[in-house]
C-alpha cells in the first residue's frame, strides 16, 4: 500500500479565439463515485469461485486491429454491475470477484491485473493466477502491489500454466484511504486570426498537480491489460 506517488499523465485542452472573444472547450463534469463499504449481493452467490464464464478478449475484427496496432489488449469489469459473481464464505460474508482469462498465442505478454484508479474510490481487490483447472498457479504478496499507469495491482508475464487471473474483493482493505499528489501535464491550443483573414495555431504546455483521495471500497472497476511487443519479422 502507498501513502504518495507521483505519476504523468497527458490532458489535453483547448482554447479558440474568434472575432467575437475567448471561447474555451468545455467536457461534461464527471460524477463521482461514493464509496461502499459494506455489500449486498444482487446475486446468488456460490460456495466456490466458477472459472466457466471470464471476462475475455473480443472477438470483434476491427477491435482486434485496434488491439494489435496499440500493443494492449485490456478487460475491464465494473464490481458494482449487477451480474458480477460473488462468494459466499458464510451467510453473512459474501464478496464479489471477477474472473478474466489471459489472452492467448501471444508472444512477450507483460500482464497488468488489479484495481482501476478512480476519482474517489478503489476497489478493495486481490490478485490471483490460476490454470485451466482453476487451481491457483500465484499469488501475490502486497509488498507487490503497486501503481501500472491507470491499475494499482500486480504485473507479470504469464507462465504456461496460467490460464485466468481471479480479481477477489479483499475485506480487510475495505474503509482504508489512500492519499496521492499526481502531476500531469495540460496542452492548450490555441488560434489566432491573422490580418490577411487566415488563422495560425500554437499549443501551450503547462504543469498540473492535483490530490487526490481515495477509498477502498466494494465498489470500482478491476483490469486486466496485456501489452506486448510487435511481433519479429
């Protein structure tokens, strides 16, 4: 677990000046998370994890394309969808759990698996490997865990053996809160009318530098993303 870590990232702005004034690209403001930190299954849990209906890779073509062409194939599943699979320790200790399969028949996989950094919150999740069988192959100490651009959990290149990686909610997590100070970087274009009528443009790259708070919860998105090298000719 980390108190502070620096990361950068690139948000890109924009600023147009017309004759009529300064007018500034607006986004729609993003609605943030509330932690939950206590669950009600939606589902019927089940006394053991099921391995028969992983997140996988899309079988889409031009998705495919798109993966192959950036080098990153990434899963994602939302823990506070309704259809998310849960275990049930006890009657009164359910925890939900995703489960992903590695993608396949590729060369130098690097494998980035845990939580999504969200605004406000992050889910309380523990990594695990497992075979074809669902057997566990790995698991990951915490010491391990740490910040992979947007996921803070674990990275590996898989083994032979490891067919899926199992996201699990882990309880003793849930309430605790993380403090990070990130920096990015903001570009701002900008145009300006020329007096022969055409219009010229330049950019302006400042510094950014935000806190952020966040919570270990039930809630959140978990990840898996494989990248890889562009294959030998």
């Amino acid at each position: 677990m980390f108190l502070s870590k620096n990361t950068t990232s690139t948000l890109t702005a924009c600023l147009m000046l017309s004759v009529f004034g300064l007018a500034a690209c607006k986004s729609t403001p993003r609605t943030l998370r509330a932690a939950n930190l206590s669950y009600a299954a939606p589902v019927a849990c089940t006394p053991t994890i099921s391995f028969t209906d992983p997140v996988k890779r899309t079988t889409d073509e031009k998705k495919m394309k798109k993966e192959m062409r950036f080098r990153t194939i990434e899963l994602k599943s939302d823990m506070a969808d309704s259809e998310v699979p849960c275990l049930e320790k006890t009657g009164a200790d359910k925890r939900p759990y995703q489960v992903f399969e590695i993608p396949k028949g590729i060369d130098g996989r690097v494998v980035s698996a845990g939580s999504k950094l969200d605004t406000t919150v992050i889910f309380a999740g523990e990594v695990s490997t497992h075979d074809a069988n669902g057997q566990v192959v790995r698991e990951f100490d915490q010491s391990e865990y740490r910040r992979s651009g947007t996921i803070y959990g674990v990275q590996f290149s898989p083994r032979a053996n490891e067919a899926y990686v199992l996201i699990k909610v882990n309880p003793d997590l849930i309430g605790q809160r993380e403090a990070t100070i990130e920096t990015a970087t903001a570009t701002q274009k900008v145009y300006l009318p020329n007096a022969s009528g055409s219009v010229s443009s330049g950019s302006n790259t400042v510094g950014i530098q935000k806190m952020y708070d966040r919570t270990y919860s039930y809630n959140g998105e978990t990840a898996v993303r494989t990248v890889f090298p562009k294959p030998k000719k």
